[in-house]
C-alpha cells in the first residue's frame, strides 16, 4: 500500500477487511461521470476519493465516460471532462473508456435476462408505468405485459432494435417484483428508444441501456473492485446487485455510498446550474460564481487548494453542509504564502501632496512578499499626484478611525506618513480632490513625537493603469439553497459587482491566470478568458479581512 495525503475514512476500513481476507488484491476505483454539463465541485470530491484510494493502496483508477443519453450528451463535455480530471492532477489508467463501447455486451446481456424471463418488452406509457410502479406507502400493479412468452420479448426486443417502434411506444423492463418495499426494484426499466445521434456510435443504435443496466456491467466488465458513489445511489445498490447476479459474468464488484458535497450559498447540480445559464443570471459554465471546475479554475482557485478541500472536510456516510469558508481557507492560506503582492485601487481618489514640486518623482521599493524576501521587491514611483482609495478617507472621522481624514495623519504602505489638510469638492458635493502634506522624515521610519496608527495603500498617478475588478460575492443570498424548490428566488442581485480603477502600470506584463494579493483588498487572477495587455481584467478570487 503507498501512502500519500490521502485522509482515512470508512472506505479504507473496508478495503482494509478485503485485504485481510485477500491480500493479493489489487483495488479498482473508477470515475464514472455522465457527459452532459461541466464538472463542479462535488465532482472534484468524487475524483479526489476514487483517485485518492487507488492511489492510496497502488492501484488504478479508471475514467469512464456514463454516455447513454444522447439527448443531453455531446464531445464539448466529453472534452471538458477529461481536462478537468488532468487539471486536478489526475491521471486515469490507460485510455479513457465509454459506457458505449459495452453497448453490444449489455445488449446480449439483456437478450440473456429475456430468455431467463427476468426481462419483458412494456407496451405502455411512461406515465403509465409511473402510476403502476405505486408509491412509498402503495404497493405497485403488475403491467398487463409483464406475462408475455419469452418467445414474443424476444421477438419485440429485436424489432426494437432495428428501428421498427417509435420512441416512447414501448421498452424493456426487468421483471423483479412490484410488492417491493424499494420502489427501484419494481420492474425497472432497462431499455428505451431514442431515436438521437450518439457522439460516439452515431446512428448505430436507437436503443440505449439505463444508467442502473449499464453503470454494474461496465464495472464488471473492467473489473472494478470498489465502485464509489454517492448515497443518492444507496437504493440502486439493489438493483446493481440483482443484474450481476442475473446474468452470467465472472466478476461482482461491489457498491459503496458516500455523502455527496453539499456547499453553502451553493448548488452543486449540472441541471441546475443549466437552468441559471439558460435564465442568463450567470454567463456560462465558467462562470467565476458557479462552483464548476472551470468556473473555480477561472475565478483564481488553484488545483491543489481544490485537492486540500477535498481532502480536509473527508469522506462519510452523513450528509451536511459544509461553511464556505473552508473551501476560501484552502486557497487563502495558499495564497498567503506565495502570491505576489500588488497596489490595485479599486474605487480611486486623487490626493494632491502640496508640499511636493510639480515635477517631484522619487522611486520607493516594495516588497513583493511581507515575509519572504526571496520573492524580492519592485519599484514604485512617489510623486505629488497619487490615488487611494476612497474607502480609506473620511472628512468627520470618529475617534477610532484609523484611516485618513482631515486634520489627521496615516501612512502611505511602503512609503511616507501624511496628513489631509482640505478638500476640493464638485458642484453635487462629492469630494474630487484630497490635499495633504508629507513627512518627508518618515520614509522607512516612525516619527519619535508621535504614535501612527493607519496604513493604507497608494498608487502615484505616474505609475497608474486603468483596469477592470469583477468583484464576486456569494450567487445566493440563503445558505442552503438545494432545498429550495424555486432556488432562483434566493439569487443574490449583486453575486457580480464591477469596478473600474486603477493599478500598477507593470500590471500589464502579468500573464492570464496568474494570481495576486492586492494589498488590503483580497486575492484576485488575472481572468485568462479576458486579460491582455490592453484589456486588464481582474476576478476576485476571496476578500481580505479588513
């Protein structure tokens, strides 16, 4: 067994019995994900798992591509899929493989279940079928085709298809048990016809398996000794178990179920994040707001912060919902460490230093990290005209303020102590321009007759460059919103806040995808999609506490 990060759970006690009976085995995970919408964060839990364990105990993981619904499926995801597993820092054994490269297998597998006479062709409606299967409290009604000669589903199976049947007139059931106590085992369907182009098999067939027919053959197909999945599938386990044993393959894995990821201020649900994307309340599937793969990766989120998370709220078989918090914590405390420090001002506010010449220009070095010198300093220009925030003046301030306000003094961070003197304001009573004096004796050091209490960032209007901050806030206003029926009630208005100022010039030079500090502000990337030399467009990654 190799050890790695890899945090303990339930599953390893389990695997650890199977090797106490077996020492020679040898673990198969698999990651199994349907291709109809972009990976997201709950996603990334299940990758981390089953990668994690075969890594774990030296084993292999498999990617494999759930595409029996070509209705919803298509290459684009397919793609995505493959590059946000490679993202991650995974790397799946061999080639990728495809429910539809069983497709012939699982359809002999079927016409096996016919001639047991554990399958039949169904000639009614999907509605019809619903009301049969009953309910939790009623028991379900057997279909008037349920007692068809093995000879005549055969016969229907086949013509089905060959294309002989519309879609939706008819599919194949298994014949289980319709008093059961678990409503999956009343004659599940096994089949339907789809009368679509499958991005893989094209038109070769217009019958496709179900998720539940197809997901156990494929597992036993490659072997899978461990098939994880998440409690939503606790149920289905039944019915996995019931196929395998039903139909003759020589190897049973075995089924486990895990809590899914459930975030707050969150929804973690392909068909859901669809709904918002076609309501245009975000942009897209890499929307910085969504907590798809894409979206974390663009917004500033790194592969290993996304692993540590996963890794750190671990693996059970108890759903809750996790704080944010944690998921911030993981890239902050990465960040913290060895992301470059930059002045961005993000709502700026001219300061006329009035005891410095027009012409005065000084150049001051700036860290690039408070605490490791390694990452080494950068130039900065001090001159008369400089930008702060407008968040870090008050004309009245209170006794406990520790910024600028009139009468009263801060320090410029890196630079000099100074004191605002006036105001000049426009014709609506908005202030324009700040006036100050400098302390020109006060550059690296504090002043002996007096206590300096506020630090505040700066930028010289010499070394300033326009540039746009997409400043993210949480897409909904409640923590919970999965258990909300009419979720898209609960969207925040101001999920997006868009920001135009000012940051240094070198900025320019930044390449997309690289994340800073800004001093005082919070963590942001540079928007990879966006950014360029003439268009600086920053995404902030999480806020800093002030």
């Amino acid at each position: 067994m190799k050890k790695n990060n890899h945090k303990i759970n339930f599953i390893n006690h389990i695997i650890n019995k199977d090797f106490e009976k077996n020492k020679k085995i040898k673990v198969r995970t698999r990651f199994p994900p349907e291709p109809n919408g972009y990976l997201h964060l709950g996603h990334a839990k299940s990758i981390c798992l089953n990668f994690g364990i075969a890594k774990y105990y030296n084993g292999t993981c498999n990617l494999r591509l759930d595409d029996t619904n070509p209705e919803k499926e298509n290459k684009n995801y397919v793609e995505s899929i493959k590059n946000d597993v490679k993202w991650l820092g995974f790397k799946w054994h061999g080639k990728e493989h495809y429910a539809s490269e069983y497709f012939n297998k699982i359809y002999q597998y079927a016409i096996e279940l016919i001639k047991k006479g554990l399958a039949y062709v169904d000639r009614m409606s999907k509605k019809e079928i619903k009301i049969h299967r009953g309910t939790l409290n009623t028991k379900g009604k057997n279909s008037i085709y349920r007692t068809q000669s093995v000879k005549e589903n055969l016969f229907l199976f086949k013509q089905m298809r060959k294309g002989r049947f519309k879609e939706g007139s008819m599919c194949l059931r298994a014949k289980i048990n319709m008093s059961s106590s678990y409503i999956i085992m009343r004659d599940p369907v096994l089949y339907r016809i789809k009368f679509v182009r499958h991005h893989k098999t094209e038109k070769k067939w217009c019958i496709f398996p179900m998720y539940d027919f197809t997901h156990c053959i494929s597992d036993a197909i490659e072997k899978i000794t461990h098939s994880l999945c998440t409690l939503e599938f606790e149920n289905n386990r039944r019915l996995y178990n019931w196929i395998l044993k039903n139909i003759n393959i020589n190897f049973y894995p075995k089924q486990y179920e895990f809590s899914k990821l459930n975030l707050e201020y969150n929804i973690l649900s392909k068909r859901k994040i669809k709904k918002i994307i076609e309501k245009k309340i975000i942009k897209g599937w890499d929307d910085p707001r969504i907590m798809t793969i894409i979206g974390l990766k663009r917004r500033g989120y790194t592969a290993s912060s996304i692993r540590e998370f996963c890794n750190r709220i671990g693996v059970s078989k108890k759903n809750n919902l996790i704080e944010i918090c944690a998921l911030e914590a993981c890239i902050s405390e990465e960040l913290n460490k060895n992301a470059n420090r930059i002045m961005a001002i993000l709502n700026p506010i001219k300061i006329i230093i009035e005891n410095l010449h027009e012409s005065y220009k000084e150049n001051i070095l700036l860290k690039n990290h408070p605490k490791n010198i390694n990452m080494g300093t950068r130039k900065a220009i001090f001159s008369k005209e400089i930008y702060i925030d407008k968040k870090d003046f008050c004309e009245n301030s209170h006794p406990g303020y520790k910024r600028l306000s009139l009468g009263k003094e801060v320090r410029l961070r890196y630079a000099y102590i100074i004191k605002a003197t006036k105001v000049e304001k426009d014709n609506k009573g908005n202030i324009k321009n700040i006036f100050c004096v400098c302390d020109l004796n006060t550059l690296g050091k504090n002043p002996t007759d007096r206590k300096i209490k506020g630090v505040i960032h700066w930028i010289s209007a010499l070394n300033a460059i326009k540039a746009k901050f997409n400043l993210y806030n949480y897409l909904f206003l409640i923590k919970n919103p999965e258990l909300e029926k009419n979720f898209l009630n609960f969207i925040n208005p101001k999920s997006l806040v868009i920001q135009y100022g000012l940051i240094e010039k070198w900025s320019k030079k930044i390449k997309p995808g690289s994340n800073y500090q800004f001093e005082r502000e919070g963590y942001f990337s540079a928007d990879y999609k966006e950014f360029t030399n003439k268009n600086l467009v920053f995404n902030r990654i999480i806020k800093l506490n002030r």
